[in-house]
C-alpha cells in the first residue's frame, strides 16, 4: 500500500472512518495561469488535509452531508500529519489512539486503485490529459490548508514565502500521485488575498488547538464529538460585555 503525503510533508497510511487541486487554483487567485490549470489535482488525492472545527461546519452547511461524512479521524502516531500545527485528538474508543481532523478520502472513479478527497470532481483521462482533470467540488467552502497552499509565513512572522512542492505525493509509482507540473512561484500567488488567506488559517487552527486541548481533558466518543464542536462554534460570537468564553461554556 503506497504511503500517503500530508500538507506539512512527511507520509501516513490511510484514513480510519467517525489541498488544494482545484482545477480553479489553490490558496491563491481563481484565474490564469498557475500550476493548477489543467492538474489532475494530485494534491487533492495525496495529501491528509488537517481540518478544523470551522471547516467541518462550513462543509455540512454547503454539502447538506453529516459531520463524520465530511471528516474523519486520521491516525497520527508519529505526528506526522499535525507536525505542530494540526492538534491531535483522542476519543473514548481508543483511548491511546492520536488521531487528526482531515477531509474523509474515497476511491477514485476515474483513477483505479488510488484515493481522493471525497469532495474532488474528476473527469476521465483524454489524450490531452491522461490523468483526468480535478476541480473542487466546495471551492467557496474549502478548507484554509487548501486555500493556503502551497505558502507559509516567513520568520518575520508577515512575509509570505512559498512551499517546494515535491515531485509526488505519496510512495510507490502511481500516477494519481505526481503533483504539480511546474514549480510554484510568487508570480503565482496573490500579494493582495494570500497573506489574509494564511492569516486566518493560522488563526483558525490556533483556536481550534485550544478546542482540541479542552476535550482531551476528558475525551468521549466519536459520536459526541460534533455536538461538543458545535456548542463552542455557535458560541464565538457573544454580545458586548459577555464574560463566558464559548470553551467554558462547553465544558
């Protein structure tokens, strides 16, 4: 089984149940073009995409789909899919079981014996492109590790820098898993959205680590997992003077 590439680098198996490659762009401007035009998206089926709480909501509320058909818990015992970024979860079931919040994968329709994430659109290989095409099914409601990618902040802490992107997204040979056609540039990305893209993808995942923290303190089932995330979400926005904090309030 070939191993599986993750949005922070490093490798992982597959995804136990509960990027990008849009075919439009990533974390960067919809039109002209980038590395994305005409990809096969091999991002969208390589990488493990750590989510959030806010993700998973926005996802239900576009899809109509429950909760755990949106996401899935990724097994992460090296911490190669967090990597100090994506907190790790542990639940009741399994109780020394780290876990990841990541987009669920499926098998691929068009591309026999490899998987993609569940909301990718595929088109059939053609002589012009025989891997297919890929577009993403939720663009407006993707995740922020898709939007940003493939970017980071430099050490200043404000300068956008790109990732290197490697040749492929997971071991073995399969062509699902070549990534992107050229190299990534600055040229690519826009000064203008990309640093407000990433802000709040930094922003979003510190939050959702302190979420993560307050229920490993004393973590449930699987299934109680969604209504404990949706208490603190719809509780982010309180009027003047509140004191309760929406993490106190789910506890």
């Amino acid at each position: 089984m070939p191993t599986l590439t993750v949005l922070g680098g490093g490798e992982r198996g597959g995804c136990s149940g509960g990027g990008c490659g849009s075919g439009e762009g990533c974390g960067v401007e919809p039109e002209g073009g980038t590395p994305c035009d005409g990809c096969h998206a091999g991002c969208c089926r390589s990488f493990a995409v750590p989510v959030t709480g806010a993700d998973v909501f926005r996802l239900t509320r576009e899809t109509g789909r429950s909760f755990w058909e949106v996401a899935c818990r990724w097994p992460d015992a090296e911490g190669k899919i967090s990597r100090r970024y994506a907190p790790v979860l542990y639940f009741a079931d399994d109780p020394q079981a780290a876990t990841v919040l990541c987009l669920t994968h499926e098998p691929s329709a068009t591309l026999p014996g490899s998987t993609k994430c569940r909301f990718l659109q595929e088109t059939p290989p053609t002589a012009e492109n025989p891997r297919g095409t890929g577009r993403c099914g939720v663009y407006g409601q993707r995740p922020a590790s898709c939007r940003s990618f493939p970017l980071r902040f430099a050490s200043d802490g404000h300068l956008v820098k790109v990732h290197d992107v490697p040749a492929r997204g997971r071991s073995g040979t399969h062509p699902a898993y070549e990534l992107c056609p050229r190299p990534w540039t600055a040229e690519d990305v826009d000064p203008l959205t990309a640093p407000g893209e990433l802000a709040a993808a930094r922003w979003e995942m510190d939050f959702f680590r302190r979420v993560a923290a307050a229920w490993n303190g004393a973590p449930r089932s699987a299934e109680a997992f969604p209504a404990f995330l949706e208490a603190i979400y719809a509780g982010r926005i309180a009027d003047g003077g509140a004191a309760e904090t929406p993490l106190r309030r789910a506890a």
